[in-house]
C-alpha cells in the first residue's frame, strides 16, 4: 500500500523508506580463513526469515565459498533487518523536505559521479528506475552499474529516514518542555540562594525576587537542535552527471591500493540481485 504523495510536518508518518517499495539496504562484508565476501543488495523486511537462510545456503554454494561464510551470512543479515525492525511503529517527521543525494561509484571499469535532489515527501518515487533511466542517458551498459546506484540512493534514504525518527523525538521533548515551562514560569521569579558562611558556620538563606520578563522560558533556545544546511541554489548548476571509463591498469592499481590500506585475503565480488 502506498503512503501519501505528501505529508506535513505536523503529522508524523510512522516509520518506513520514503519509496514506493519498502526495500532495505543490506551489506556484507565477511572474511572466513583468508577468503572475503563482500555484497550489497536490498531486502524486503517483510520476507519470512526463512528466506535469509535460503539465501545464505544458495550464496555459499553458487559462490563456493567455505561453510563457515553460511552462519555469519545468516547472522549479519538478520542483525540488519532486526535495526530496521527496531525503528517500525516510531514516529517519523518528514516535512518539506527536498535533500541532495550524491553518488560516487565504482563499478568495474566505470567511475559514475552525480549529485541531484530528491523529494522525501514523494512516496511513489522509485530509486530502481531512476537508476535504469540514469544509465540508459548515459549510454551505460554494464548491467553492475544500474543496481548500485539503486542501492546507494536507498542506503542515503535509509539513513535520512533514521535521523527523521529521531527528530520526531528531539520535537516531542522540546514541545514538552515548552508547556512545562507556561506552567512553572510565574510572574516574579523566586531564585533562593544558600550561601554558607565562614564565621561561625552559620548558613543564611537569602531570598531574591527579580521579576520576569513575562514571556514563557523558550527551551529551545537553551538548548537547540542543528539545523540543517541548505545549499545555494546558484551551486546546484555545478553537479551533472560525471562519467569516466578505467582502463585495466587503473582497475589494478585501485585494488593495489586498497591492498596496502588493509584490504588483505581474497576478494570475492557477487552481483548485487
């Protein structure tokens, strides 16, 4: 069922993916006696668990991998799904939101770069044809390519889609603590002061009234949340899809690369599904 194409800021949706689908960003990166597995693919959460091991038994057998990959497979995708389960049924603010999503990706022999800005008030927007239609501009045949820059924009989503929970929270608190403080705040302020006195140990309780300016106190101000920072709109002319082709020897000296910055034991790449 799909959600509203549009949503307020006074009313919270409950949590989920501002997409048409509700699909997760899952990643995996194992390692299992010097041999590595790395793979990044979406999941409905709404899949039976059943379907987790069935995946982990297919990957392991399609991939050869060792059967010490199946139980770590099992164990680092239900731990993902479990944090997306956590954050169901929690309010989530939305508001009028248009947020930039930026890719820099390296697929094979293709480099892609792009910035662009995404409507999270849309729910029937689709990162999966977005994608297709991105590569199809751009002439890109590599069948890799489309699926990651899928993946890329759900997993920015997903994140932006975290933090709008806890911004629901942070906006209950301060419109608590705002009613509280109509209600305490009074016309004069009674500040009392105990000051403890050297001579003789005797303590003195001193009473001060200042009057108040009259307004609520403003917890806000006291204690604000970030803001978020928008970029000039005469900047968004700068970012257009950018696209480089790597020959062999730039392929092997990237993974040279990552090599010496720790990426030791065997590498095994899977395509994304």
């Amino acid at each position: 069922m799909k959600s509203p194409a549009s949503a307020s800021w006074k009313a919270p949706l409950k949590f989920r993916m501002p997409t048409a689908e509700n699909l997760i960003p899952i990643r995996l990166d194992i390692e299992v006696d010097g041999q590595r597995y790395k793979d990044a693919f979406t999941w409905n959460p709404y899949d039976p668990d059943s379907e987790v091991v069935m995946f982990a038994k297919r990957t392991v057998k399609d991939l050869k991998l060792s059967p010490g990959f199946l139980p770590q497979i099992v164990q680092s995708i239900q731990s993902q799904l479990a944090t997306f389960r956590s954050y169901e049924g929690q309010d989530m603010y939305v508001g009028d939101k248009i947020i930039p999503i930026k890719l820099d990706l390296q697929v094979n022999h293709i480099v892609i770069r792009d910035q662009f800005l995404w409507d999270l008030n849309n729910f029937d927007s689709d990162p999966e044809e977005f994608a297709r239609t991105l590569c199809k501009d751009l002439g890109i045949e590599d069948p890799e390519v489309e699926p990651a820059i899928a993946f890329a924009i759900r997993e920015q989503l997903y994140e932006i889609a975290i933090q709008n929970v806890t911004t629901a929270r942070e906006n209950r608190i301060s419109k608590k603590g705002r009613r509280a403080a109509e209600h305490f705040t009074p016309r004069f302020l009674c500040c009392f002061l105990l000051i403890w006195s050297e001579i003789g140990g005797i303590f003195f309780l001193i009473r001060m009234a200042c009057k108040a300016s009259g307004a609520a106190l403003d917890l806000m101000k006291l204690f604000s949340f970030g803001s978020s920072v928008v970029r000039k709109r005469k900047e968004w002319d700068y970012y257009k899809p950018v696209l480089d082709l790597l020959s062999n020897g730039d392929v092997h000296a990237l993974e040279a690369k990552e090599e010496r910055s720790g990426w030791e034991g065997k590498l095994v790449l899977r395509e994304s599904i």
